[in-house]
C-alpha cells in the first residue's frame, strides 16, 4: 500500500472535482452526511486502531500472512521489503482513520492511490482479498476487544477505501486504454 502522509497528499492534490464526487457517490454522501458511519462508528475504529497501533508492525505482517494465503500470487506484485510494506500500510490506515470525517481531503488522496496502484498490477478482485486479510488480522490482533460493532464499522470503512481507490484505478485505466476501433 501507498504512504499516505502529507508528502503524498501534497503530491497528489486535491481534486478540483472533490465534492462533486461525493455528491453523486451514495457511500460517500452518506460518510459526509453521517448516515453510513455514524459518529459511534467512527469512534470505534479510532478505538480499535490505538489497540493495534502500538503494535502494528506485527499487525502488518499478520495482515501479509493473511493477504499471501488467500492470494500466494499476490506477493509477487511487492518489490520492497514486507517490514517496509507494512509500515506504508499502518501510516496509510493511520491517515484514513484520521480523515473519515474530511472526505473533501480524503477521497482525492485514496483516488490517487488507486491510480497509483494500477501501475504496481494490482486489480479490481485484489481489492475484496485485501478486505478479507485487513478484518482477519484485526480480528486476531484486536482478540476480544474485536466486537461485532467494530466489525461493522471496520467492514464499512474498508468499503469506503476500495470504492475510492477502484474509482482511481478506472480513471487510471481509461487514461491508458486505447479506444475502441
């Protein structure tokens, strides 16, 4: 996964067009208006990260344990070391769980994510493993702290991710496909 610190968001800009995504995209209107995540949700994954914070770079490889069983083929899409990897992850979620409530600022540097990761030859299927690894490691490294709540809202805001990085990647993809004869 891309850093998505301040560098990158700087590096990536924000989209003129921001809002008017959000207006059309109905999980992303309802993650400004509060509706799909409400502000209980949203605590709950501040919550549950400050639990896996303090030991995410096991969390990380738990994470690539669990992403490389589902999908062996995968690895071969990473050219760094897994450590190095897994570090991006942890500042990447760190960042989105920061900025759920800004998706003004969010979205442009998740599309841009997504945009970057089509030239790494990630696609459209490895978003759903990559959901599936990120809930089982939180399941495991939170244990019992790991409610149905937070579940919920974890699965929720993984929704929120891929839907922001596919449409990236679909921008991404129409700027390199030629058209149709």
């Amino acid at each position: 996964m891309e850093n998505l610190l301040v560098p990158l968001i700087s590096a990536c800009g924000k989209s003129q067009n921001a809002s008017a995504r959000i207006e059309t995209f109905p999980l992303l209107n309802t993650i400004t208006t509060n509706e799909a995540m409400t502000p209980e949700q949203v605590q709950l994954l501040r919550d549950s990260f400050a639990r896996v914070a303090p030991q995410a770079d096991i969390a990380a490889l738990v994470f690539y344990r669990h992403l490389f069983t589902l999908a062996p083929e995968l690895r071969a899409l990473f050219n760094t070391s897994i450590e190095l990897q897994g570090r991006k992850l942890m500042e990447s979620l760190r960042y989105t769980i920061a900025t759920l409530e800004k998706p003004d600022e969010l979205v442009p540097v998740l599309e841009g994510m997504g945009r970057r990761h089509v030239t790494y030859g990630t696609k459209a299927e490895h978003y759903a493993l990559v959901q599936q690894a990120m809930l089982q490691m939180l399941s495991e490294v939170l244990g019992h702290s790991y409610t149905a709540a937070a579940a919920t809202a974890w699965g929720e805001a993984l929704e929120f991710v891929s839907a922001a990085m596919q449409r990236g990647a679909r921008d991404a993809q129409s700027y390199t496909t030629p058209p149709a004869r």
